[in-house]
C-alpha cells in the first residue's frame, strides 16, 4: 500500500487529488497539509512514502519543507518528494532537484497520469519529463558558474555508466540510451543501478544533477 500525504495550500485542490488517489485499491492518502510548516510536521508523524508537495506555499515553502521531510538520517524513512507545479517550466525546477525533489506534476494533469506518477516515484524512479529536463538544463546554464567540483566518486565508473550518466543528463530515457548504445535496456537499467549505488543517489533526478554540477556534462555540450 503506497501512502500519500498531500500539501497545497487549496483545499480544492488537495481534496481532488485525495478522491482520485483514495479510489485506487493500492494507496491511501494518510494526511493533508495547507501550508509547508504543517507538511513537515505531518511526514513526520505519518511516514509517507509519497508527497505531493506543492512548490508555493504560505509560512513555508515547498522548497523549504522538501529539504526538512528529506533531513533525516540515513536509516530512517526517507519519503519520496513529488513537486507540483502551475507552469510545466516552473521557475524552481533546478532548486526543487537539489533540494531532493523526484520529479515534477502539473496540477491540472489527468487523474490517470497523477496515480501513474504516484506510482513510479514510490516506486524509485525519478519523474522527469523531457521538457522538465531542457528546463534544467537552460536554468543551470544561465547561472552564475561556480568552481566545479567533481566527486572522487566519479572516477569510479566504468567508461560505459559515464556514458550511460551524460545520456540521463541529456534527459534520454531509458529505451532512447539503450538505442543509442546499441545495447538491451535492460543493460542500460543494470548500469543506472551501478551508478546510483557508487554515487550514492536515490535517482535520476539527482544523477541529472551531479552530471552538470560536477561539469561531466555542460549546457550546450
């Protein structure tokens, strides 16, 4: 059973997604959060495995609470964090992806595409669709650029994960990396699973942020 808590500040909104998400036989929304501060206190007390955190929100924002629900130690229940956006280029794209967000969800999307996101991120995976994806890489181009840094730990992959990482940052999917290497996706996901492991990140989206951060992939490049 996948438990969801919902934070938006509408009501309308937040109710909505409550009747779809309470209509499936494998979810339950365990709790409901109008503002930031409360989201936080509720993942505390619920353990969710998923929120639906809407970026602008009163007293605390999305951003905000995200990091707070994530600061918990290593063998704690750590949720997965599902962004909600207005606009599909929301402005905070880059900034949710630090703070530990798995993925993006307009608030006007289908019921049918609000469970299967639901799904995919409890189930691990990072939810970033390509336009999601160009966005990053258009924000992270227009920043100022800081010395880059990159991690020891990259110079534990193999030729082939470094490949397979510059592609995901490229925003491919899975089958589309597979294709391009000329190898079976299944391959590709063993690889992204190696990856994960040494770099220790949780998902895609982090992986699409230490590729750029680290300068193993450039805007443009």
């Amino acid at each position: 059973m996948i438990k969801v808590l919902l934070a938006d500040d509408q009501a309308m909104v937040r109710e909505g997604f409550a009747a779809v998400l309470a209509a499936q036989p494998d979810m339950r929304v365990v709790g409901g959060a109008a503002d930031g501060e409360e989201a936080v206190v509720a993942a505390r007390r619920y353990h969710p495995d998923v929120v639906l955190m809407d970026i602008r929100m009163p007293r605390l924002d999305g951003l905000a609470a995200t990091r707070q629900v994530l600061a918990v130690p290593p063998d704690a229940h750590r949720p997965r964090v599902l962004m909600l956006t207005t606009f599909d280029l929301d402005e905070y794209v880059f900034d949710a992806l630090r703070a530990g967000a798995s993925g993006f969800l307009l608030k006007d999307a289908p019921a049918a595409e609000l469970v299967a996101a639901v799904r995919v991120v409890a189930a691990g995976e990072a939810l970033l669709a390509p336009s999601v994806t160009r966005r990053l890489i258009e924000d992270y181009a227009t920043r100022a650029r800081p010395a880059l840094v990159r991690p020891a730990a990259l110079d534990s992959l193999t030729p082939r994960e470094l490949d397979v990482l510059r592609l995901v940052a490229k925003g491919l999917s899975n089958a589309e990396i597979a294709g391009q290497l000329v190898v079976a996706e299944q391959t590709v996901k063993t690889h992204l699973g190696r990856i994960f492991t040494k770099l220790d990140l949780r998902d895609r989206a982090q992986a699409v942020v230490v590729a750029y951060e680290s300068g193993l992939v450039t805007p443009g490049g």
